[in-house]
C-alpha cells in the first residue's frame, strides 16, 4: 500500500477517526498521579500503573465523587489525540475500586458533605406515622425489594405504593435514581414518603449510593427520605443524609407502616386496661357513695335525736304551765273584778266556788 501523504490536522483528524470506530469507549484501571483541578471547571490526572501512564481528562461537572492522588479506578473514556499531539482518555466516568479506594472516596466526599452541614440533625423530617402514598426506588427484580412488599403486605393493608424501577448498581444506576427522585417531588399531589432501597452487596456495588449527584438528590427531596441499602453493618451516603436511615428493606417496611396486629393486641390491652380502671372507679364511687349516705344518716339522726330531745324539755315545761296541773298541786284560779262588792270565781281542782270581795288592800 502506498504511503498517503497526510497534514498534521488530517493526521489528527484520521487517528481520532480509526479510534473512535476501533474503541469508541474504554475501560481502563489504574492508579491516580497527578491529580489537579484547574480554574474550577476542569479536572485532569495520570493514570498509571507499573508500566505506563495516560493523562485523563474531564468537566468537574461529570465528577461523581472526590478523587486524590493514590486511589485505585476504572475509568470509561474516549481515547484521543488532541491538537498538540497529546494522547488523552477523555472521560465519561470515574469510579474507585477496591476497598481502600472505595472508602478514601467515600471519606472525601462524608467530609465534605458534612462542612455544609447536610448531615446535621436539624435537616431531619419526621416521617408520618401511618403514610397513605408511599413512592419506592428500586430493583423491581432484587430480593430487597420482594422482601419489602412483603414486609409492608403483612404489617398493613391500604396502602397506595408507586414504584419506579431502576438500576441499583453500575454506571447508569446513580443517573436512573435521580431521575426518579425529581420524578416524584414533580407529581401534583406529593407522596408522604420517598423509599430508596436494595439489598446487601460488596463494597464496589454499594458503592453507587455514595455517588454524589445521587446523595445531594436525596438531600434536595422535598419529600421526606427513608433509605435502606445493604445490610445492617453497612453505611452510605445516601442513607446518612436521608431523613430516616434503614438498616435493611426489611427494616424499612418496619419503620415505614406500624404492624396492625400488635395495634389490634395493643388496643385490647387498652381497652381492658380501660375497663379494669371503669370497674374500679365504679366500685371506689360506690364504696363512697355509702360512706356518704351512711354519714347523712348519721347526721340526720342525731338531729333527730336533737330535736326530740328538745321536744321532750319544751312538753315538760308546757306541761308545768298547764292550769290542771297547776290546780292538781293545791293553787287555785280566781276569776272577776278585784274590786269590793265583787263577786269572784274560786276554781279548785274539784269544785267551782263563787264569793263575795269584801276588802282589797295593797301589798
């Protein structure tokens, strides 16, 4: 084949061009070098390992999570040449591998998430303690989320439950989250509560609920939040900075609706508890309600007593006042003027004598 004598700009132009039809995107894993932020807008870093090294770079718009130098990656890239004959993987995205990685990003990003205060308790929303429209993010295919529709069909009945399906782990899963997030806080009529879960999983595939973008979503939420990812021993970002953090699914269903059997055990307790305090009060009104009839009759009683006593003194001096007994004790009644001349009437106990007033004196 003869040799095509290109420009430099052709020459560019045609190896971007096999490039991108060879390898539109790759993978490649490496180790950060070089890591550098410039004018706030643009990220750039060596990726390295023992035998080599490609300068990376990218918007800091499309950063999903803090990087420094020393962190493990996959990177997916475009291979490019650019204008000044530089060999650049231009990025579509960064993700930490391995455990150190993982948790170095993640420690970055806690960090800063918490110096604006998103972590703090005052941001808490309480959650209602029986929600009517509950909106779920989730693997419709995961065991995680088989477990909380159970979980929830068990515990209570009448519940309106939208569900949007999504990736919970790899690349597009972070994207897809948060597009259902701004899905549900868009609706007219607002669910009560937004529940984000899935089921346990390594480092790496937990990872995704680490993902900035997707945290500061949940954070944004005008619906209170309940996130349940992993198992109990794991923690993310994303549950962190919900208002309500799960340990499991299962235990989001927990948290999410009351179980109405123990209300209904709850409730039969109440109400012989209820009953038993009734039966008590009726009876201490009862014992007092004779006590108090016992004291009026008492009280009545001796005011009986009182007044027959009284009774009895006052027939005893109307009976000393009486003219027979007054007669029966030798005394006598007279009757008519006290003037001479006068004809009296003597009454005695047994006769009626009349007499004649001969002389009045003055004591």
């Amino acid at each position: 084949m003869e040799n095509v004598l290109l420009s430099v700009s052709d020459f560019v132009a045609l190896t971007n061009q096999t490039l991108e039809y060879a390898y539109p995107t790759v993978q490649v894993e490496g180790e950060i070098a070089e890591f550098k932020i410039i004018q706030n807008k643009w990220v750039s870093f060596k990726l390295k390992d023992d035998g080599a090294l490609v300068s990376c770079f990218t918007t800091l718009f499309q950063m999903r999570t803090p990087l420094e130098d020393g962190m493990k990656v996959i990177v997916v890239a475009a291979p490019r040449l650019n204008n000044k004959g530089f060999f650049t993987l231009n990025l579509k995205s960064v993700k930490p591998v391995g455990e150190g990685s993982i948790k170095k990003g993640f420690e970055l990003l806690k960090a800063k998430l918490e110096k604006e205060g998103l972590f703090a308790e005052e941001r808490k929303r309480t959650l209602p303690r029986v929600p009517k429209r509950v909106a779920v993010i989730a693997s419709t295919e995961s065991a995680g989320y088989a477990d909380f529709i159970k979980i929830i069909n068990e515990r209570w009945s009448g519940l309106a439950v939208e569900v949007a399906h999504t990736q919970v782990q790899g690349v597009p899963a972070p994207d897809q989250m948060i597009r259902a997030i701004r899905y549900f806080n868009s609706l007219e009529v607002l669910p009560e509560v937004l529940v984000i879960i899935r089921g346990g999983g390594s480092a790496e595939d937990l990872s995704t609920f680490n993902d900035e973008p997707l945290v500061r979503a949940i954070a944004e939420s005008r619906v209170p939040t309940l996130v349940g990812v992993g198992h109990e021993v794991d923690h993310t970002l994303a549950d962190m900075i919900s208002d309500v953090r799960a340990a499991t699914p299962t235990n989001a269903a927990q948290i999410l609706v009351p179980d109405k059997q123990e209300i209904i055990r709850g409730a039969w307790a109440q109400a012989n508890s209820v009953g038993n305090l009734v039966t008590q009060a009726i009876d201490s009104y009862s014992r007092q309600t004779k006590e108090n009839l016992s004291m009026a009759f008492t009280r009545t009683q001796q005011k009986l007593d009182d007044t027959f006593e009284r009774l009895g003194i006052l027939r005893v001096a109307i009976s000393q006042l009486n003219p027979e007994n007054v007669l029966k004790r030798g005394y006598a009644l007279l009757r008519g003027s006290q003037t001479v001349g006068a004809v009296l009437e003597i009454e005695t106990v047994e006769n009626i004598i009349k007499a004649e007033v001969q002389h009045v004196r003055s004591k």
